[in-house]
C-alpha cells in the first residue's frame, strides 16, 4: 500500500535484478527488520545465557543490514528506500514486541501452554 501509495520509481541504474514495482519502501529490508527482530526479542526473552543471548543478538542484528546493504548494491533500492523501509518496520516491531509482552506470553503461561509448546523457551514471568 504504501508503495502505490508513493510510487517511486526505482534507481536508473544496471542493476543485477530486474523489479517491476515501485521502489519505496524496500519489503525485503522490511521484512528483514521485522523477522530478525522479533527473533532477537524472543532470544533475549529466552533462558540462554547472557554471553550466549548477545552473540546471537549481534548475529540476527547484522542481518538486516546486510540485507539492506546488498538491496543497495544490486540497484533495486535508493539509500533512502531501505532507511525508510528499517525506520517503518522497526516502529511496527515495537508495536508488535508491546502486544506480545502484553497479551501473548500471559495467554501462553496463564493457561499454561508454554509446557505443550516445545519450541517456547521463554522464562516465566513474574506478574502476579
């Protein structure tokens, strides 16, 4: 939506991939954002230890840059697009992050769920 929305036509550049769509924002950065965040959201939530947590947080971090970075290289992207496209999906990410920190994990341990859901490495909370 916000492409057509902007409609930004893409770099006039040689470019090594060939898009058809407009150029703002970069859903490959946006994803990436949102993806490797929510991941280092829940392995900070996780039981691992702290050393453990920030290597693997580094890791996932420089994945979307990355990303974005070789968005830029190939000439499917502005500077501006894959910026604009990490500033719009990290906002998005803290929404999401609130309303799993607010609703989901309560759900998961109020009902106690999180012992049927091998693959939930979270700690308890303690709420109440």
């Amino acid at each position: 939506l916000i492409k057509i929305i902007i409609a930004r036509e893409r770099p006039n550049v040689i470019s090594f991939v060939t898009e058809h769509s407009y150029s703002f924002p970069s859903g490959h950065t946006m994803a990436a954002v949102t993806l490797y965040g929510i991941l280092i959201f829940f392995v900070m939530k996780s039981k691992l230890n702290k050393n453990a947590k920030i290597a693997i947080s580094i890791v996932l971090g420089l994945l979307p840059i990355c990303v974005a970075i070789s968005r830029i290289y190939l000439g499917a992207h502005f500077a501006s697009d894959v910026t604009g496209a990490a500033i719009t999906s990290t906002a998005l990410l803290l929404v999401e992050i609130y309303f799993i920190n607010k609703y989901f994990i309560w759900f998961l341990f109020r009902y106690k769920f999180y012992q049927y859901v091998p693959f939930i490495i979270i700690k308890k909370q303690n709420n109440g």
